[in-house]
C-alpha cells in the first residue's frame, strides 16, 4: 500500500502543473459518459416507437415521425460520444507527452548528480532503457488508466442513475454486486502486480543487454564474439519468456 501512495503521489506531482487539461479531460469525460448513456435510451424508444407504428397500421393512422425522431436522436448522441472522446484523447495525450517529457528531464537531472560507482554496478543498457522502454510505459499507462478510471467511473454513475429511471431494481442488484467485483478485481491486481513487477525488472535486463551489445557492434565483430553475444540474449530473452 506504501509503494501505492507513494506512486500515486509521484504521478500527482507531475500532472499537477497541467490541471487544466484534466479539466477538460473530465467535462469531455462527463459530456461522452452522458451521451453514452443516454444513446441506448433512444434506442429503446425507436424500437417502441417502431411497434406502436406496426400496431397503428392497421388502423390507419400510422406515422414514422416518432421512430425517426428517436433514432436521429440516438445517432446524435453517439456521434457527440465519439467527438468528444477524440477531443479528450488529444487534450490527454498532449499533457501526458509533457508531463512524461518532465519525468525524462528530471530523471536525466538525477543521473548527473550519481557517483561514479553507481554507473559501475548498473549495466549502461539498463540505465538507457529508463529513458525509453520504461517512460514509454509509463506514457502508455497514462493514456490508457487516466481516461479509462475517469469515462468508467461516470458511466458507471450514469448507469445508476438510467436504472433507477426504468428499473429500481435491477439497479440496487448492480450496486448489491458491486463490491463484490471490486474485491475480486483487487485481489486478481494483487497477484497481478508481482508477476509484472518480475517481468518489467526482466525486460530492463533484456534493454540493458541488447543496448550494450548494438553499443559494442565492431568490438564483438572484430573478437569473433557474435555467438557468445547471441548466447547471452538467449539467456535474457527466456527469462523475460519465463517471468
């Protein structure tokens, strides 16, 4: 749980300075959430509007103009989902690059101020692959979680709300099961979290080695030590299969 908070207030340092754009994120969140919640309503509607019609016919005084209402409706609001979801993924895409371009900055400002020894007990390769592999998951994680805990969590609510709306019940069954699913989430991150943390410390291995190794091309050509180099990569790349 410390190295929870602890990563949690890393990330809040770096994103703090770009409140502005989680702002944004969070109303375009709200506006796509709603409209995803409100579309399915109106299909609903059409498809009621759609019987009602079938059942007018045979009377005779049929019209269309509820159906088509409803499903202009239903079409708007997805087409207003899915504009303001691309408009949030750029906004966060944007203050991710930056605030992920301070990390590399910073982590960069953190190695000039190491002794020499730390350089002469960590593989130069593995050092490197902070600064690529290891900050580009980082960016990815962060384009993905942030928007993913933001839209979910309000589409969840939204949910609620509509359920309650139709079916009080079906509505306290989802709340009833909820914990429950987050409880099982939880523990299956757990177990999760050991495993990944293991393969994560294999691939810097991995980006270590293959760094050092494209690094020392000629002195490996010229030695005549491209088996032994291949050898090596066999050993890392199985642990990283293995982890």
């Amino acid at each position: 749980m410390s190295n929870t908070k602890k990563a949690l207030r890393y990330f809040a340092k770096y994103l703090k300075p770009y409140w502005k754009g989680i702002t944004i994120v969070v109303i375009l969140s709200l506006i796509s959430s709603g409209a995803q919640v409100m579309a399915p309503t109106y299909l609903g509607r059409s498809v009621t509007a759609l019987t009602t019609y079938l059942v007018d016919l045979k009377k005779g005084t049929a019209s269309m103009n509820t159906f088509y209402s409803a499903l202009w409706s239903m079409f708007l609001f997805y087409l207003l989902s899915q504009i303001a979801i691309f408009i949030a993924w750029m906004v966060m895409s944007k203050f991710n690059a930056d605030s992920t371009n301070d990390m590399r900055e910073n982590l960069f400002a953190k190695f000039q101020r190491m002794l020499v020894r730390y350089f002469d007990t960590h593989q130069d390769g593995k050092l490197l692959s902070l600064f690529t592999s290891d900050l580009d998951n980082i960016f990815n994680a962060m384009n993905n979680a942030i928007f993913e805990i933001i839209s979910q969590g309000i589409m969840f609510v939204g949910t609620i709300i509509v359920m309650f709306t139709i079916n009080s019940t079906l509505a306290w069954t989802t709340i009833a099961t909820t914990p429950f699913i987050l409880i099982i989430s939880v523990l299956l991150m757990k177990k999760a979290h050991v495993y990944i943390d293991k393969q994560q410390d294999e691939i810097g291995d991995l980006n270590g080695y293959i760094t050092e190794q494209i690094n020392g091309e000629k002195v490996i050509i010229t030695n005549g030590l491209r088996q032994e180099s291949v050898d090596g990569f066999k050993v890392y790349n199985n642990k990283v299969r293995t982890a």
